[in-house]
C-alpha cells in the first residue's frame, strides 16, 4: 500500500525541491558565482549531465532535499579566511567565488531558495483561482449538536459565518481550515444573525479522529453542521488581479498560521503529535493524489510554503543560518570566526537531528510501529 504514495510523493519532492535549488542557482549565475553540482537528491547519484558551463546537473537516490554546489565552496567555514583564499585561486577564479561576492549578494543567493517555494505557491494558487476558480459560498450554520462548545457558546442554527480569529470567511471550505489552523484557547467567531454581527468565543474540544483522509489525528471540535447560504454553491474564475491577490492571501494566512503553531510548540502548549516527517508526508501526498490533480497541485504549495518557512529558520545548516551569519557579518564589520561558526553548526546540527528524530518518531507511531 505503502508504494501507491511513493510515486506521488517523489514528483512533489523533485518540484518543489528543484525550485527551492534553482532559485539559488538563478542568482548564483546572475552573480558571476561558478556553480559545480545541481543535485536533487543525495547520496550516489542515479544519472546526470554536464552542461557548457561545466555544472553537473544530476538525481540521486535519496529524494529527500537537494543542493547547489558552488565552485571552491568546500570549506562553509571559509568566509571566515579570506587571505588563504586569495592565495589558492587565480584572479579569473576568484572572480566565480561565492565568499568573495559582496554581502548582499551572497545574501540574496541563500534567501532565493525559500523565496523561489513561495513563489511556487503563489503560482500554484493564481493558476487554480484563475483556471478552476475559487469558492465563494458564504456557510451558514444548518445545525448546532446538543450540549457541544457551540451550544455553551450561544450558536445557533442559521447563523452566518463572517469571520473567525479575524480571518473574513469568504468560504464555506475556509470554516474548518481557520479552526483547524487555530491556536487559542478560545476559537473568536463573528456571525451574522438578524442583520447583526456578533462576537462569540467558543472553546473547542480536542477529539481524537479521523480526518477526511482516513489519518488518525487530533483535531479541534466545536459541534457545528454547515451548509450553502440558500443552498446555492457560488464558484468563480478569477481575474488575473483577484487571483494573484487570493493567492498571495492564502500563502501569507499559512506562513503565519505554521509560525502561531511553532510558537505554541516552543511554549509547550501545542500538539506534537500532529508533527511528521517524510514518510507523514508521503502518504498524505499518496492520498490526497487519489482525488485527482488539483488537490495534489494545493498539497505541492503547502509543502513548497513549508520549505521555504522551514528553511528561513535561524538554524545553522540551513538558509536562515546562513542569513543569520550574514547579519552578523553586517552588524560587526567582518565575518564570525572559525570556531564560532563550528560552534553554531554544532547546535544547528543537534537541532535538526533532534527534530528529525522525533518526527520519525511521530511518522513510525502512524504505522503502528510503536
């Protein structure tokens, strides 16, 4: 069973990671800055080329990232000792080096990864809202079950849903997004009831269930029934102008949503068990691939978001820390030296290998394994 989710998962893989490497590889050329390797993949390499410039574009048999290596860059300690650098290359080679490229080049070379996977995800979003559409049907509550949050709370039946946590719903699809996404104690619905908006709290219940997937998950519960405003489904093709702006929305509404999430996690108020890793992912991506192209294109720019989110983390290893280096280059005149970068990419290392750990953890415990 395992395997239907494979080929799915490999060509989201290979999409959105070879976006994230040639946004580095576009400005690295841009810049003057020789590049070695294109990989997708790690590990030993499964085939490749070699074009007129001289980089190796290759796959490789572990799709789980990627990587752009730049010429001479074999020391990611290096910036740190520019006179040793100046001695081992010629003038014609030091012109293809990326530590001798001024800061803020070199800063736009690692930032262009994660900004590549947004882009992504705009793009992903513009094409559906412009060529499928987007649902516009406002939700109306059809039923409030018995002595749930709901209730306590003060909805009621043909109530209409405007808003919740200060996010407009323009949709019935948004309503259980905004509450699944939500972090609060308390869920902040607005809703139009006899031409009045009101403000009511409600306090969801965590239950243990089934999602629409058929995955065990614990998910936030208020015990509401939706339907279509007067029955009536309104789905519309987009504008180039409305579509860009839905997109740029709904990428925005994630990036902020996964950082309120973390937060909670750094608190130690948030639910790790719905963290997960590659195997998590391959068979929500196997599965939602059985719907059909498009859902399998919105899971794509939700992963893509979360790469370039993941990525932009100050955490030595990956983008962000790279940055982060670069802030302090910025800030101090010079860069960090040797040993305190080591020592950064040590914690960079236990961190990344800590939180690999535990989302395996998490992806084992799916299969039952524990």
């Amino acid at each position: 069973m395992m395997f239907d989710y494979i080929l799915p998962f490999i060509i989201l893989i290979l999409v959105v990671v070879f976006i994230h490497e040639y946004g580095h590889y576009y400005f690295a050329k841009k810049y003057g800055v020789g590049v070695t390797d294109f990989s997708i993949g790690f590990g030993k390499e499964i085939f490749g080329w070699n074009d007129k410039s001289g980089t190796r574009w290759k796959i490789c048999w572990i799709p789980l990232g990627g990587y752009v290596k730049f010429f001479g860059d074999r020391n990611v300690f290096s910036q740190a000792d520019q006179e040793k650098i100046l001695r081992k290359y010629s003038a014609e080679d030091q012109k293809k080096l990326f530590v001798l490229k001024p800061l803020y080049q070199r800063a736009l070379i690692v930032a262009a990864g994660p900004i590549a996977n947004f882009l992504l995800a705009i793009f992903i979003f513009f094409s559906i809202y412009t060529f499928v559409g987007k649902d516009f049907t406002p939700a109306v509550i059809n039923e409030v079950q018995k002595e749930s949050p709901a209730m306590t709370a003060g909805l009621k039946k043909n109530d209409i849903i405007v808003s919740i946590d200060g996010n407009d719903v323009k949709s019935i699809m948004e309503v259980s997004k905004f509450i699944t996404m939500s972090t609060n104690e308390y869920i902040d619905f607005v809703v139009s009831r006899s031409n009045q908006e009101l403000l009511i709290k409600v306090k969801p219940n965590m239950v243990f269930t089934e999602d629409n997937l058929g995955n065990k998950v614990n998910k936030r519960m208020v015990g509401i029934q939706l339907g279509a405003y007067n029955d009536q489904i309104n789905h519309v093709k987009l504008g180039p102008a409305k579509s860009f702006y839905y997109a740029v929305n709904e990428v925005y509404f994630v990036s902020v949503s996964s950082l309120k999430y973390i937060g909670t996690l750094i608190k130690g108020k948030g639910d790790t068990s719905q963290l997960g890793g590659p195997i998590r992912i391959a068979k929500i991506t196997g599965q939602v691939a059985e719907f059909g192209i498009l859902p399998f294109l919105s899971i794509m720019a939700y992963i893509s978001v979360s790469l370039g989110l993941i990525n932009l983390f100050p955490i030595p290893l990956l983008d962000g820390g790279h940055l982060m280096f670069y802030g302090f280059e910025k800030i101090l005149g010079r860069p960090l030296s040797q040993k305190t970068q080591e020592g950064f990419f040590r914690i960079g290392m236990f961190l990344l290998l800590s939180l690999m750990f535990f989302t395996t953890f998490n992806d084992l415990k799916d299969l039952g394994l524990f």
